[in-house]
C-alpha cells in the first residue's frame, strides 16, 4: 500500500501562529465547541445513566457539574444541595469547582455565578479545564506531556503517512486525512486509507467519525461541516476528539502489551535452556583441549643444534597464534555466557544455574591457570637454550668481524708511519703532519679497546671450548703482535716530527715578528706621508698653532722611527742566517707580510723629502691667519658697541612710549629727537658692514671676539627704525585724538596710567583679560555681549589685543563731549546767515586752509543747491561730514 511507510521521514512545516482568543469567541468557534464538549461530557455522563442537552442550562444546578466530575475521576464528592434556590446552585457548583482546584488546576475567572446564571463563554472554559485536567495532561510521550505530548504523539502516529502533517490543532485536521490515519494506524481492517483523497474532506472526516463512533466508542463530537466550513476550526474542540482517538487506541495497546510479555516470558525460558546446554558442551571441549596441551608444554628434551631449537620455538609462536586464541575467546565467551545466563536467571526469579561436576567457571579457571604455568615455563626453557646456543655463535661471529675491521684498519699504517715527508716540509705542513699523526694516535688508542676485546672474546671462546679455538688462538696472536709494532713506529715518527717543527718555528717565529713590527712601521710610514702632503683647511690661528706643534712633534719622533726600521731589517737578516746555517728548504717568502726591506727603505726616503715641504706651508698659513685675526677682532670691537647701543635705544623708545613725561607733544619732540640721533648713527652701521664685508672675503665664518653677526646687526637696526617711527606715529595718532575728542591732558595721563597698570605683561598691549579687568577697574559693569561688542570696536581685527591707541579711541568715545546735531546745525547758520547755504568761498574765509580744503573735497561729491553753484545746503552739509546714518 503506497498510503504507509514505516520507514518514510516528514519534514514537518513550522507550527503557525496560535491565535488569541481569550478575549474574543467565534460563533463558529462556539458553535464547535458546544457540540465537542456536549459530547465527551455525554460520554462519561451515559456511564451513570444520564446525559446533558443543553450544555449552559444543565451544569446550571451544580448536579450534572457533580456527577461528571465524579464518574471522569472515580472519586466521590461531597453531598449535593437538592434544593431550588440559587444559593443551593451556587453551593453545588462551588463544590465542584472547588474539587477541580483539589487537583491543582487554577480556574482564572471562573466563578459559581457565573455557571448558574448560564454564562457561555465561562461554562465552556470551565469544561475545557476539566478535559484539559483529565483527558488531556495526564498524556505523556517521550518527555513531553499535555498538550504537547498529544501533538507529538499524533505526529509520530501519522509520520509514515503522506498527505498528513500534523503541525496543531486546528488546520491540521480539516481535511480528515489525520483522523483516518490515526484509525488506519491501529485499526487497518477499519479504512481503506488509499481510497482516500485530500481533496475529499467530507467523505474524510464522515468516514473518521463514523468509523470512530461504530467501532471504537467514540461519540461524533463535530459535524464535518462545521470544520469543513470554518477558516481555522476551534483547537480546543479538536483537541477533545483528538484526545478520545488517544485514549480509546492507549487501552488496546495494553492489552497488545499483556500479550507480548507473556510471550516474551517464554522465549526467555527457551533461550536460557539453551545457553545451558551451549555451556555444558563448550566447557567440556575446552577441559579436553587444556588436557591434551599441557604435557607438550611440559617436555624439555633439548636440541643439539639451533635450527631444532628454532623450530621448536616456531612451534611454539603456532600454538601461540594460531592455536590458543581461539580457545581463549571460547574461555572468555564461556564466561559471558555463563553470566548472562545467571543475570537472565536472576531477573526471571529463577534459580541459578548449575554446571555439571568439574565443568564450573572456577575449574575452568584452574585447569586455564595450569595451562598457562606450563607455557610460561617452555617458553622460558626454550629461550635460554636458544640464548645459550646463540652465545656461541654470537662470539664467534664478533671474534671473526673485529678481527676483519682490525687487520682492515692497520693495512698500510706500518708503511705510513715509516715515511720521511717531513724533511721536506714547511711549518704550516709539519704543523698539519703533526696534527694529523695526533689524529692516528687517537685513533689508535682508540683501537686499544677493540684488541683487549678481540683477546677476551679469544678467551671466552676458549673457555666454552668452542671447535674452531686453534684458528682462533693462531690470528689473535698476529693481531697483537702488529700492535706492538704501530706503537714503536708511532712514536719514533712523533720524535722526528717534533724535530722538525722546533727549527721551523723559530724561523717561523722572526717572519711573524717582522711582520708585527713591518706593518705598524709601514702603515706609519703611509700615515705619514699621506700627511705631510694633505692639504689643510684652518680658520683660526689657533688651528694653524695646532698643526705647527703637531708637525713638530713628528719631527721629533724621525729619530725612533729610523731606529725602528734598522731593528726591523737585522730581523729579516737573521732568518737569512738561520736558512744558511741549517740549510732549512723554505718554499715561498714570509707568510705574514708582502712587505719587503726595499720598500721599507724606499718609503722611509720619500718621508724625509717630504718633511721640509711641508714646513714651508705651515708657515706661510701661519702668517695669513694673523691677519684674518686682525679683521675678527676690528669687527668684534665694533659690534660689541653697535649692538648694545641698539638694544639701549630700543629700551628707551619703549619706556618713552609708555611713561607719562609732560606733554604728548613734549613726548613726540623727545621721539623726535632719538630718531635724529638713531639717523646719525648710520654711518658706523657702514662702516661695519664694510669690515664685514673684508671678513667675508677672507672666508671667515667664525669670531670668538663677539656674539654678534652682520645679520643680528641689521635686523636690529631695521626693528630700531620702525619702532622710532611707529612710535612716533602712535603719539601723532594721540594727539589727533586728544584734539578731536577734547581729551585733557589730564586725562591722557589718567588714561595711560590704567593702560600701564593692567599692562602686566609691560608689552604695550593688553590682552583680553587684561582688558576687561581695566574696564572693570574704571567701573563698566558689562556681560559677556557686551564685551565683546567693546572687542570688536578695539580689537577689529580680532589679534585678541589692545593696543594704546585702541585704548584711548574707546575711552575717548565714551567720554568725549561731542558735537550735538542741534550744535551743527546752529553751526551751519551762523557760517550761512540767512541764505541757508555755504558756499566754497566762505568756506575758505571763515575756516584754516588745511581744513578748509579738506572740507571741501569731502561736499564736492555733495553739492546741492541748485540756485548757487557749488553751494551746500544743511542736508548736504551733514552728510558730507557725518555720512547718511548719523542724520
């Protein structure tokens, strides 16, 4: 049948979202379960004789409520109220309700009034309560219960079935395809599931219901229109049905159950008669095959050669892996069955089970235990007959390979040790013979421990009379006596070697003293010729006193060196003695130094003509640096004056601009006068830049006779030049204020005296702080927007400083006692009389020429009277002076 397969996977789909419905009750949703819980109350309430039609009305009294209860539980409640009254009903219906929460289930909103006076939505909750309690939560399947193991139980029911995805309680089911499945899974004679389609929901679910009505006791709790018609249908009402499907299929179950034990019980009985009968015939064969075994195990008769014995030990690793394993997992499964049968046994509340006599786990373990001492004793017997006979051997196989890798070893070496080579030798290779003699000697002392072994290994074999012994006795007896021989030999080549290297190393010895003191000598030599003919760049007396002292110096070390060279050269004479003397054979010059006496001598000449070269130039730059200290000196008396002069009149301008000293014209005369006289001061700047200019020439770049350059000079002769004249212009810009304004005297003076005051820095300048504390001081109580509306009339350009002039431009403002509009125009008509117009020509007369033409020139542009050319009346007159904002 292609409608089940046991061994068909579902993917489930994702659950969809369960809908709230606590607060609102479909009609069709209520419809649904009316019919589902009337009906499953119905199915308990006909086992006590009675049934429900009505489901608000007849839960009204409490009795039915009551009854229900008691049937669905077993229990018995307390005694009903049998009267009429309200408060009986609502006695009853507690007393159920009360019986409900006894069993742990919180009833939220559900009260007696509410049941007696028929509320639907209240009696409904009430009965889901009491089948969730009841039916529902006592469900348990794979961990999960209530709810969830109902779900899980119908999905793993109707897994193997296509078309079924079981994933709720409500959409799941309406096209009946699961509550066939369900029927179909443990009744298959009750529905031919393949004839069934998923399009068909009707005939489905009719044929679910009725199926499950006639044949397993479950009353039709919906009508398949009502789930067919309904979007979602009620979960609750299909977990009721749902739930009826459980326990009606759970009950068969067990009863399939009962049966299957009993049968269980048998097969039980049957396989542990024959584990018996497997113990009994496996334990004999195995007792058999340990008496057969052991008396093999226990002959020691022993072998004349290996190969016999060899073969019996290749005998032995047969048994070992071929034939004991086996009967080692015959042993090991003998005792597991054995406890498994004693285990069976015991959980069947049988008696345990008894071998037969000699056949228990204990004298299997016994006679196993025999087996094994016998092994291990022939295993022991046979390897030390082995190791005696591999003794043999072994000796005589490792008397046979030293004595081969000895005679290999001494072949030629009587021969080397007789050669003459030295003779004809240099050091370096009387040194390497010597070296490599060393070498043979630790070699051979090396060797002394495999001849004291080759003579043990003699003896031993000896000892253990081994056949081959004359053969044996005869080689050790020539390989000792070759040794003795390489050690005489030996040591007649070192006495010869060491000869040899004594006369070459005194030889050896002078050639490495020429070539110390040749080198140092030589390199002197070139040291000082490189020297006496460097060219050499000075810039101070000093320097060329320097050089001077050390030439001279030099010249007194020529003596010590002409010394040097004589000892150097009678070195290299007497190795030429000792060569004729000895008849030494030197192959090649000295190998410590190229160097020769002839280029020793050649070297030394050239260093005394040298000499009176440099002599000459020493002088001759001795005579120019006088006179560049001569320039050094005239231009450092020079701007040792010219500078401080500078800084003192730079001092003086500054505190002549800041001290109160008479007048502001007083002042500007006394600037006057210190530019008249920084002026004068020009030509020694000249002259200084002429000596200057000398120095340059001569390229001097240094004078310890001052802390002043050209350039220090300059810069400060241009800042002096300023700061007079922007100091001038600053008191200049006082006094038109002064005048302007109508500013006293005194309080110019006042005025410089706050600036200096809050001056701190004396730079001639107030910073913002500074400022406002000056303000502060002269009673200006002002905020923020107010400062900075000051800071922008005395510091536009927003450098954050107040300069003086700033300082009394704003303080002048604030204090001026300026002209009115009514005072100019009373002006204007006293200059115009009647005509209410000024011409150019009065202008002239009545006012200075200086300010008359500047009058002038700011109305041309303004000129406004039509019947005088020229001419301005009052509104022209007031915006050329005061521009059209202050009209």
């Amino acid at each position: 049948m292609d409608h089940y397969d046991p061994q068909q996977t579902n993917d489930y789909m994702q659950p969809e979202e369960d809908w709230d419905r606590d607060l609102l009750l479909d009609p069709a949703w209520e419809k649904q379960q009316r019919k589902t819980f009337t009906a499953w109350c119905n199915s308990h309430l006909r086992k006590a004789g009675t049934q429900i039609e009505n489901i608000e009305e007849d839960f009204r009294d409490g009795l039915k409520l009551m009854l229900l209860l008691e049937v669905i539980s077993g229990e018995r409640l307390a005694k009903p109220e049998r009267g009429k009254m309200r408060v009986h009903k609502i006695s009853n219906v507690n007393k159920a309700l009360d019986f409900i929460a006894s069993k742990g289930v919180k009833l939220v909103s559900i009260g007696a009034e509410e049941i007696v006076d028929g509320n639907v939505k209240m009696t409904l909750g009430m009965i889901w309560t009491i089948i969730l309690r009841f039916a529902i939560q006592d469900i348990s399947v794979e961990e999960t219960s209530a709810k969830e193991g109902l779900l899980l139980w119908c999905q793993r029911k109707t897994a193997p079935y296509k078309n079924v995805n079981i994933q709720n309680f409500h959409i799941s089911w309406k096209d009946g395809l699961g509550f066939c499945a369900l029927i179909h899974r443990h009744r298959p004679e009750l529905i031919d599931y393949g004839k069934l389609r998923k399009d068909d929901p009707l005939t489905n679910l009719n044929t679910a219901f009725d199926v499950a009505e006639k044949y397993l006791d479950i009353p039709k709790m919906l009508d398949a229109e009502d789930i067919v018609g309904t979007a979602r249908p009620d979960e609750k009402a299909i977990m009721t049905y749902v739930s009826s499907f459980y326990h009606a299929f759970s009950g068969a179950q067990k009863a399939e159950t009962a049966a299957n034990r009993i049968c269980k019980v048998l097969a039980v009985n049957q396989e542990n008669e024959q584990l018996m009968e497997d113990y009994e015939k496996l334990a004999s064969d195995l007792l058999e095959w340990i008496r057969r075994t052991i008396p093999w195990l226990e002959n020691r008769a022993p072998e004349n050669t290996m190969q016999a014995m060899q073969q019996k030990l290749e005998d032995f690793r047969d048994y070992r892996r071929l034939h004991k394993p086996p009967k080692v997992q015959e042993k090991c499964q003998l005792e597991i069955n054995f406890n498994t049968l004693q285990t069976k046994l015991r959980l069947s509340n049988r008696p345990a089970f008894m071998p037969s006599e000699g056949k228990m786990v204990s004298d299997i373990n016994n006679a196993w235990g025999g087996l094994e001492q016998a092994e291990k004793g022939y295993e022991e017997w046979l390897l030390n007959e082995i190791r005696r006979l591999e003794r043999l051997d072994h000796l005589a196989e490792k008397f046979r390979q030293k004595a081969s890798i000895h005679e290999s070893w001494t072949d030629g070496k009587e021969v080397m040790l007789q050669q003459k080579d030295y003779e004809i030798a240099t050091l370096s290779e009387i040194k390497a013979l010597l070296k490599k003699h060393e070498a043979f000697e630790s070699d051979l002392a090396a060797h002394q421990d495999r001849v004291e072994q080759i003579a043990a290994i003699a003896q031993e074999l000896n000892e253990l009379d081994y056949y081959d012994s004359p053969s044996v006795n005869a080689r050790c007896q020539k390989i000792c006596d070759q040794w003795d021989n390489l050690g005489a030999l030996t040591q007649k080549r070192r006495e010869a070697l060491e000869r040899t290297e004594k006369l070459l190393e005194t030889i050896d010895q002078l050639y490495l003293e020429y070539a110390k003191r040749a080198a140092p000598f030589n390199n002197w030599m070139e040291g000082a010729m490189e020297d006496l003919q460097d060219t050499f760049i000075v810039h101070t007396i000093e320097e060329i006193q320097g050089l001077t002292t050390a030439h001279e110096q030099f010249k007194a070390t020529l003596p010590d060196a002409d010394k040097e060279r004589q000892a150097i050269l009678g070195i290299h004479n007497e190795v030429s003695k000792i060569v004729q003397t000895y008849h030494v054979n030197m192959a090649g010059t000295n190998p410590y130094t190229t160097i020769t006496p002839q280029e020793i001598n050649g070297k030394w000449e050239h260093v005394r003509q040298l000499v009176p070269r440099r002599d000459q130039a020493l002088m001759e730059e001795h005579a120019r640096q006088q006179q560049n200290e001569r320039l050094r000196k005239q231009f450092g008396a020079q701007a040792n004056v010219i500078g401080p002069w500078i800084q003192t009149k730079m001092e003086e301008i500054g505190r002549i601009s800041i001290e109160m000293h008479g007048t502001l014209e007083d002042q500007l005369n006394h600037l006057r006068q210190y530019e008249k006289s920084i002026v004068n001061y020009k030509p020694k700047i000249d002259q200084l830049e002429g000596d200057h200019q000398q120095i340059q020439e001569a390229l001097i770049f240094d004078n310890k006779h001052t802390n002043y350059t050209m350039e220090h000079i300059r810069v400060g002769w241009e800042q002096l030049l300023t700061t007079i004249a922007r100091t001038i212009n600053e008191v200049e810009n006082q006094i038109l204020t002064r005048d302007a304004k109508g500013i006293s005297q005194e309080q110019m003076n006042e005025f410089r005296a706050s600036f200096n005051h809050f001056d701190r820095k004396k730079t001639g300048m107030m910073d913002c702080e500074d400022f406002r504390a000056c303000l502060i001081s002269m009673g200006y109580n002002m905020g923020e927007a107010e400062f900075a509306r000051i800071m922008s009339i005395v510091d536009p350009n927003r450098i954050g400083v107040v300069t003086f002039q700033a300082f009394i431009d704003f303080m002048s403002r604030e204090t001026a006692d300026t002209d009115t509009a009514d005072q100019v125009m009373a002006s204007f008509k006293i200059l115009a009389g009647d005509k209410n117009y000024i011409t150019v020509d009065e202008l002239r007369r009545e006012l200075p020429p200086d300010q008359a033409e500047y009058c002038i020139a700011r109305m041309a542009p303004y000129h406004g009277h039509d019947a005088v050319p020229g001419a301005l009346d009052y509104m022209s007159f007031s915006t050329a002076l005061y521009g059209e904002s202050d009209l």
